[in-house]
C-alpha cells in the first residue's frame, strides 16, 4: 500500500486475530430481529463479514468510501462461541472502472491448530457510499418465483447497534448519508448475510455451506425487508437461491448457497 486508502493486487493485510463472543452474537442478532439464541454455542459466521471490512480498515483503508456488492463466505466446519481465529487477509484483485475501483480482497479465518475454518472474500467499489451494483438484468419482479420465508422491520437503533464495530457514518448519520444523495443512513448489506443464514438454519446450523451475496441495491434503516426462497427448489438439495426484497419492491441481496451439511 503506498497511500493511505489506496491498495493494490498482492498485498497482505495486517494478521490480527478475532472472536465471536456471546455478547457480541447477541448484540448482532438483535438488532437483525434473529433469535440471539438460535444457534446454542456455535457462532453466526456472517459476524466475519463485519471482520473482512475491519481487517482492510487495520490496513488503513478508508471503509466509508466502500460500496459493498459482493460478500462471499464458505464455512468448512462448525465455529463455536469464544474461539479465537488467526485472521489472514490480502488483496485478490484491483480493476479500475469508470465509476472507481473494484477491489476483491480474500481472507482466512484460523484455528488455534491452523485448520482453516472460514475463508471469505469481499468486493467493493471505491465510489459514493449511494452507489449499488445495479439492478437485476431482466428488470422484473424480484418476488416473482419466490416465497417469504420471514420479514424484517429496519430501524435506526438497530442499523447502528449492527454496524458499531465498522463506525462507519454512512449508517448513522442523517447528514452524511443526504451529502451523497440519499434520503437516510444506509443499513449494512451483512445484515442480508445474517438473514440468508437464519433462512438455511431451521434444522440446525449447518455444518458447512459456501455462500455468495450479491448486492442489487442499498437498502435504508428504516426499510422492510422480505427474505424469500426460491419456490420449487428441492429443500434437501445443495443448493439453494435466497433474495432479500426491500417493501419498494427493490431487490437488495441474491445469495446463492451450496454444499449445505448438517
């Protein structure tokens, strides 16, 4: 990295390392309106995603400049509440866009005996907090095909309670967020990864899934949100397709799933 905010393909980000305590689940599923105690002693890995984006701030990059439009995370093996992850971090790939560069930067999430439990990887854009990665190509309705699973209400308090870590004033502060042409602070594209994890959860944590997201648009702090599956889909297949539909019909988050153990 040779200024500050900027990166460039191949390098490392700094080791540090990581954990999802009780306590900090807890405050994570709250505010995401998710049962704080679904999951017993194991760790909701979609709070890893909090930790890709803290890993780059540790490397000096300016978060706030960040548009999240892809969040990848392939959990190898059940993570439990209290262990303690070696974070390993590096930037994949740099594309220069007219509208800013798309930056993939790649991590794993260790154990204490070097098994990797976690990888993930996270795509962003550096350009105006407002901007999202477009809308579906067909143009279509989001919901045609799909069925609620569940509905979310966003609000203020807990937008901020789920984006405390990050200190990101794109999520919290009204000015800001009217500075780059939006009507309100943005919530967290993570709390669409949270969601598509309850959806996979109903018998249990699973003990393994790949699962990418995709970002269509930003959705608000004070937004509704239809978490939706794909209707027809073959509920013991591995794979699995899940949309998070804001109440203005726009299509926030598409996560496709696969290789779902138990």
């Amino acid at each position: 990295m040779s200024t500050e905010g900027r990166v460039s393909q191949g390098t490392q980000l700094p080791a540090w390392e990581t954990a999802i305590s009780a306590s900090r689940q807890r405050r994570y599923l709250i505010s995401a309106e998710v049962d704080p105690d679904r999951y017993g002693n194991l760790a909701d890995v979609s709070i890893l995603g909090t930790d890709c984006f803290l890993g780059l701030r540790k490397a000096r990059v300016r978060i706030d400049r960040l548009v999240h439009l892809e969040q990848r995370i392939h959990l190898h093996g059940p993570v439990a509440i209290d262990e303690t992850l070696a974070v390993r971090g590096s930037i994949d790939s740099v594309d220069q866009t007219p509208v800013g560069d798309k930056v993939r930067a790649k991590f794993e999430f260790l154990r204490g005996d070097g098994s990797v439990a976690v990888t993930a990887e996270t795509l962003t854009l550096e350009s105006d907090p407002g901007k999202g990665s477009g809308p579906p190509d067909d143009g279509g309705d989001p919901r045609s095909g799909f069925s609620r699973l569940s509905q979310k209400l966003l609000t203020p308090t807990k937008v901020q309670a789920y984006t405390e870590e990050l200190g990101n004033r794109i999520h919290f502060d009204p000015a800001y967020a009217v500075r780059f042409g939006l009507r309100a602070p943005l919530a967290s594209g993570l709390m669409a990864v949270t969601w598509i994890i309850e959806a996979l959860s109903d018998g249990g944590m699973p003990d393994s899934f790949d699962l990418n997201a995709k970002f269509s648009a930003p959705f608000y702090w004070d937004d509704g949100i239809d978490v939706m599956a794909e209707q027809g889909a073959n509920p013991d297949a591995d794979s699995k397709r899940i949309r998070c539909v804001a109440a203005t019909g726009t299509l926030a988050c598409e996560a496709d799933v696969q290789a779902i153990g138990e």
